[in-house]
C-alpha cells in the first residue's frame, strides 16, 4: 500500500492532500463495513470528516495521471486483470456520470468493482 501511495501522491498539488490520500485509500480498502465520510475519517483517526471531504471535494490532483498510476499498479505489481464495463447511469435519470440511485442491487454495483487474476 505504501508504494502506492508514493506512486500517487505526487499527483496532488498541496502537501496535505498528500498525506492524507493515503489515509483515504487504506479506509476504502479496510473492510469497514460502511464507506463514507465519517466512517473513513474515524478508521484514519480524524474526529470528523472534514478533511476528507476536502480531499474529495476542493484538492487539485492530476485525475487522469491518478487513474494512469493506478492502473499501472494494479496490472503491473498486482497482475490482476483489468475488467471494463460499458454500462452506464440508468436512461432518463438525467445523470451523465456518477454512483447508481441508492436502490441499486448490492451485486449489480459490485460487478462494476469486480477484479480478478487470470
């Protein structure tokens, strides 16, 4: 994971949102049992979730250099197979990109996280 969040880090602009995207990847990936502001921010420590907000919200950071790492990483170090999806926000939601309504299935959002090694 360190490696990681060296990889990446050097894509944000400021010092802080640096340090803290590391505390933000280890929340997603610790197996709590909700992810979201407050639960993420309390595994990293914080007494509320403000700074990860502002990660999400107001930091500068090379989005496009984030998924490139990313992906690298990921196919490179962890020799896993990428899986594209072509499915996109249901028709007539008026939503161009963004997570599924909350009354999506637990397997359909999981199968647009879905990974595996050959």
């Amino acid at each position: 994971m360190d490696a990681l969040v060296e990889l990446i880090s050097g894509r944000f602009r400021r010092a802080e949102p640096r340090r803290r995207v590391g505390d933000y990847l280890r929340g997603l990936l610790a197996g709590l049992e909700r992810t979201n502001g407050w639960t993420v921010s309390e595994h990293a420590g914080a007494v509320c979730p403000d700074g990860m907000q502002r990660l999400l919200r107001t930091a500068g950071w090379d989005v496009d250099g984030v998924r490139d790492d990313l992906r690298g990483y990921v196919l490179g170090e962890l020799d896993a197979v990428a899986v594209r999806c072509e499915v996109g926000p249901r028709r007539g939601s008026g939503l161009s990109t963004g997570p599924f309504p909350r009354t999506a299935s637990r397997t359909r959002r999981a199968a647009f996280t879905a990974t595996g090694s050959p």
